[in-house]
C-alpha cells in the first residue's frame, strides 16, 4: 500500500519507496474467494448486468410542452402522472427548449415577460422483466426545476419545497448539466409506458435566459480506481497520448481487452505511462483474470486530484462532485505526518486528513457508492487516518494479519485548536483477503462487490446499491475457519486482527440471491434489508430455519451521516452516528430466549456469529437510539449438530461433528432434572473419544453434550 505525505505538499507527490511487494507472477484469486465454488455451483459464471439503457436522450425531439401561463390541469397535479390527455395548448419541440442564449433548439420567443414556467412531458418505455436497478437523471437548466417520473416527484432543482403554482419563480442558475441518482426506481417506475414530466421554472418573468433539456438513463455499470502515483506515473495501462486532456477514452489491451478507461485527472507532476501497482491492482479489480470480468468501464483518478479539484474538493467551500460509478477502489494511505513537522503543521495536517474523511463519507452516503479502502500493509502499523479511518467505506487487511491494526486513532492537537480525528477506536479492519499486499486484497475485495452488483443490477436489486447494504452482505459472508483466534465480544463485533473474516463470494452470493425481506416478513436462511428506522425505533425479522446450522453470520451495518458543515451549507460541522445494537432470540412455545447480543457504543456495525445451532424458529432485532438508516444481512449454512455415541457399559464416549477450537462439555445426571459436568474438551478436529475408567458402576446415568454456540 503506497503511502502518500504531508498535506502540506498539496497531495502533488507521493514517496517514490514502495512499501508493498509487487505480483511477478500470475495469481489465482477464485479459490481463497469462494468463486470457484460459486462457479462449480452454478454450472458457470453468475448473470450479471453492467449495460447501458438509455430511456429519454439530451436533445430528443418528443417532448411535450405548455406555457405557464395557467395551471395546466385539475386537479393540478394530473398532468404529471400516466394516462392524462393532453389538449390543444400541448405542442411538440426539441430540448433544449428555451430563449436567450442561443443554446436551445426550440425557441420561446414570447416567454419573456410574459410567463415565468413551463410544463414538459415525455413518454418512455420499460421492457418487461427489465426495471433497472439504478436510474441517473441528467438536467440542464436555467433557472429551476421539478422532476416527477409517474407522478412521483425524483428531484428538485433550485426551487423551494412545496407546491408551485403556473407563475412561480426559481432561485438564479445558469444552466448547467446537473446529475441526479435516482435510487430504488422500482418505487415509481412501472413496466411498459412511463411519464417523466417536469415544471421549469425561471427567475423571473423579465429574465434574460431560459433553457431546459432531460436525460433519463441506467448507466453502465463502472468502477473508479484512485491511484497514487509510481514515480510519475498511475495508470493501469499508458494513455496513447503523452499529453492528454480530461475524459480522454482509450481502450484496453492484453488482459484490459474490451475495457474502456477514461482519464479523470491532468497533473502537471505527471506523465501518463504505465504504472506496475495500478496494473496489478487493475488486474485483480476488472481484468480478465479477476471476479468480474465483465466489467468494462474504469475511471482512473491521480489520488492527489481526486482528493482535490476532481472529485472531494477538499480545501473549497463545495460539496464534492457526484460519483455516478457503483464502486471506488482506494489502494493507497495516507499514514502520517512529515518527520520534520511542526506542532501546528501536524494540526494543520490532522484538519485535513479529517476533512478528507468526512467528505467521502458524505459523498458515499449521498451518492450511493461503496468505496473499499486499503490499509498498511505492516502488522507494525496503526490504522491509517485516510481513508481506512471512514466510517462508510469497506476497510480491507489480510488473511495473514500482515496489516495495520489497533483501531482508528486519537491525534490531539495543541492548545484551543485542539483537534481529533472523528471516532477513535473503532475496529479496522473490516474484512480481509488472501493475496500479498493489503493493495491486491482492496481490489479482490472491489472485484467481489463489483461482480455482486452485476448480479444485483441483473436482477433489478435496487437497494443492494447502497454502500451500507453490500458492506453488510460482503461482511456477512466472510469466513471465520481460517483463523484459530478470531472472536467478537458483544462489545466488541468484529474481531480486532481479521475483522468479519476472509472475503467469500459464494457466501455473499447465497445472501444478495435470497432476496430483501422486511421486519414481520417469514424469512428463510439468507437474506438481507434495506432499513430505516425512527428514533428508538425497534425492527424484528423472523427466522425460520428449518435445518440445523453449521455456522450463521450476521451483519448490521449503518453509515455515518454528515448533516451540515462549511462545505455543505456554511454552517458549523454537524453528524448524525446512531447506536444501534442487534440480538438473537431463539423462539420456543412462543417465548423469546436470548442467545447473543451486540451491543458496541464505537463502530457503526454490529456482527453475531455462531455455530452448531439447532433448527428452529428465530428472531433478529435491530434497535436505534437515534433515527437511521440501516443494513441487516445473514446467512445460517447446513451443518450436522455435534452429537456422542456411548458403549454400553458407559466407559467409551464417541462424539462426532464437533466443531473444532470450540469448547464441549459432556454433562451427567441421574434424573434428567440435575446435571453435572463430566468431562470437558477442546476438540482440535471434528471426532474425539473419552474413555471413562470409573463408568457408571451399575448406576442409571444419562449423558448429553453441550456446548454454547455463541463464536
């Protein structure tokens, strides 16, 4: 993971020493991942849907339109919704539609001073079995805008809240493409005939200009890959030109072929070669050797850019760009501070590491992308502040613990601006991966939700776009038997070397295809949700497990929400962080019986996991102290109950399917009331033997084994 220096050099330079080793050879990823077995499982790779859908184009020439000068229907709202019957005052134009800066197709040559809006309508189909997963909205406009889809309205463009009437006024903008994500169209989108209708609002009645147009798409699904620089150099693959311009497209070869990169960043300090590390994190990413290989559109950001004038803003008084891409691979770290700084340059630093952090928060939460984050790849390390210190992005180590650890950390300025990163303490990693360096595992870990979110977008899943929900899916899917040590407390969920565990696409797979259930909803042993819950607010789902469970994993996960700050609205920093915790109840003859809980008053997640737990019925419980948005995923996989078998004279104790590492207790009684411990083991494998000398002695014993499937 190559580190990056000082705020203080404006993120223009990186440390030309690389601390991480570089692949010289072929690897294979699908075994460790769990992708071959999902592969083997299925009959072939899983469908998947990374394609472009253009609904209504820019400039399209089937738009309908009326002037504002009255309300265009009464009731006044059904002009915006299917079915209504347009009459004569209803024409047809081009967009742009508009007057006074030469930028429109269809001139309103008498709008000024005489009406203020307009009303547009346009039809649009949805085939069959194809409502997309994802919808982006693009609007130019000039000055405001209303946008319904159905009669649902989807976004507001510099215009208060509230109905607006035929002679309403916006606030002052000149026109500009502005990018709307629609999430979770199955909410107003219907298959067959749609209606996106809009009312454009100008400034005023005497205003020099006015323009609108629309765009209505299902983007191609595509991946961000920040990089920092190899000496001069970012790139996967070398630009075919030594000097070329912002959203350069150029295409992939060897093992890119058939991808598509766009240059998102121009740098002085840069040549456009060829970079070994962005390589080899391509090639684990999207290449044609890793788990999705059928991603085919990459934006590639220099780090430095991207954390300023490309994408976070950092340092302006902006909110950050919109990332319209379903996922950003970050394998890179800011770790520190310059060797000779100052006390007020290590503050200076601090500030803007912090800002740093809690505009990718912002943007994740805001935009609906997940963001995998690397750490350092040395066990000797602490948990670097950017960005593996996010609260909303996915932070990946290793399988072998090669990593940074400690939980995020505590900085402290000096004097009365004394300052501290947001959260200390919370657990990092969050899951791992099995490769070299902590840079190849964040792009598995990339690769992973990237195929999961072809198959999501496959499937019309929209709600499994949002970060938190494939954070939950991904964590819950991770195993846990590699590692003789790992545990979780109910205070502490994750565990603090290894995280949720190892990165396992067939598990998470099981998950995202069992579907999104509601709290009261019958569910079964996968599943996930999407929810939101009021303060102190209580949701509950059912289990029922019909099987005996080997292992069952439960993730709850919530973002931090970042509510005001200078940035955003001028005003001072203000967050949103819920505490929330989740038990399991074991439901019998109707009575609730706890089983576990977790319950940490640090991290933004909660995990549950167990093994040898008997088939019956089941309650999750999510609660929240404040209101919060939340993802709850699990899985219960089959599995034998350990059991024993006993000689008949009661000296020879078999037991089998044990699981190992985890405590037994062979128990005794004489009156099936009263029970005694017998003998108590660690089994190292899934059989052992007991041999009792004493025995019984002609007593009438009974014996059972016990264990607590809690870890």
């Amino acid at each position: 993971m190559p580190p990056l220096p000082s705020t203080r050099a404006a993120f223009l330079f990186v440390l030309a020493a690389a601390i991480f080793p570089v692949a010289v050879h072929a690897q294979s990823w699908g075994g460790p991942s769990g992708y071959n077995d999902l592969v083997a499982e299925l009959g072939g790779p899983p469908q998947t849907d990374y394609a472009l859908r253009e609904y209504i184009n820019a400039a399209d020439s089937s738009w309908r339109y009326r002037r504002g000068t009255s309300e265009p229907s009464s009731p006044v709202d059904e002009w915006r919704k299917p079915g209504f019957i347009e009459d004569a005052s209803w024409f047809t134009g081009q967009t742009p539609i508009g007057y006074g800066d030469g930028d429109d197709n269809t001139i309103l040559s008498d709008m000024r001073n005489a009406y203020s809006t307009l009303y547009l309508r346009r039809t649009f189909n949805v085939s069959t079995g194809n409502l997309p997963a994802r919808l982006r909205l693009r609007v130019y406009v000039d000055d405001g805008a209303i946008v319904w889809i159905n009669g649902a309205e989807v976004a507001r463009l510099f215009v208060t809240d509230g109905f607006k009437p035929f002679n309403a006024v916006a606030a002052n903008h000149e026109a500009t493409w502005l990018d709307v994500l629609l999430e979770n169209p199955s909410d107003f989108l219907i298959e067959g005939e749609n209606i996106l209708a809009i009312h454009a609002i100008n400034q005023n009645r005497n205003s020099s200009d006015f323009s609108i147009d629309a765009q209505l798409q299902s983007d191609a699904l595509a991946v961000t890959q920040v990089e920092a620089a190899a000496g001069t150099n970012f790139l996967p693959q070398a630009s075919p030109q030594a000097n070329p311009t912002a959203g350069l497209n150029f295409s992939g070869a060897d093992i890119f072929l058939g991808k598509t990169f766009r240059l998102q960043s121009i740098n002085s300090n840069l040549t456009y070669g060829t970079s070994s590390h962005a390589r080899n994190v391509g090639n684990r990413f999207y290449s044609s050797n890793s788990l999705s290989p059928k991603t085919s559109n990459i934006d590639n950001y220099f780090v430095g850019n991207w954390i300023g004038t490309n994408s976070l803003l950092t340092g302006s008084a902006v909110e950050p760009r919109t990332e319209v891409n379903i996922l950003q691979n970050h394998s890179w770290i800011i770790g520190g501070h310059a060797v000779d700084a100052t006390i007020e340059q290590i503050d200076n630093d601090i500030r803007t590491y912090r800002e740093i952090i809690r505009r990718a928060d912002f943007a994740m939460d805001r935009d609906g992308f997940l963001a995998c984050v690397g750490l350092n790849s040395s066990a000797n390390t602490t948990v670097p502040p950017v960005l593996a210190s996010s609260y909303n992005a996915l932070s990946v180590g290793l399988t072998s613990g090669g990593h940074s650890r400690g939980g995020t950390i505590s900085a402290i300025g000096t004097g009365s601006g004394a300052v501290e990163y947001d959260g200390i303490g919370r657990t990092k990693p969050e899951i791992v991966a099995n490769d070299s360096a902590t840079s190849y595992s964040t792009a598995q870990v990339s690769s992973a939700a990237t195929l999961l979110l072809g198959v999501a977008n496959s499937r019309g899943m929209s709600n499994a776009f949002r970060p938190e929900v494939m954070k939950a899916i991904l964590m819950a899917g991770a195993t846990k038997q590699e590692f003789s040590g790992w545990i979780r407390t109910t205070s502490q969920p994750i565990d603090r070397i290894y995280g949720a565990g190892e990165m396992n696409v067939q598990n998470s797979y099981h998950i995202l295809v069992g579907g999104k259930v509601s709290p009261g909803e019958n569910a079964g042993h996968y599943g996930w949700d999407k929810g939101a819950l009021s303060a102190n607010g209580t949701a509950v789902y059912n289990l029922n497990l019909s099987r005996d469970n080997g292992e069952m994993s439960v993730m709850l996960n919530w973002n931090r929400n970042i509510i005001a700050a200078p940035w955003i609205n001028g005003g001072a920093y203000q967050e949103s962080v819920a505490d929330m915790s989740l038990t399991l109840h074991r439901i019998d003859n109707g009575v609730p019986i706890l089983l576990d809980s977790s319950d940490s008053n640090t991290d933004n997640l909660e995990h549950l996991y167990l093994r040898g737990l008997a088939a019956g019925n089941y309650t999750l419980t999510v609660t929240t102290d404040i209101a919060s948005d939340y993802a709850l995923a699990w899985r219960s996989e089959p599995g034998r109950m350990p059991g024993i078998t006993m000689s008949e004279d009661g000296k020879q104790f078999s037991f089998h399917d044990l699981i190992a590492g985890k405590q037994f207790t062979l128990q005794k009684s004489t009156d099936l009331i009263n029970w005694e411990a017998h003998h108590i083991f660690t089994p190292t494998t899934t059989s052992e033997s007991f041999n009792d000398a004493t025995g019984p002695d002609g007593q009438r014993v009974f014996f059972r084994l016990a264990w607590d499937p809690v870890n």
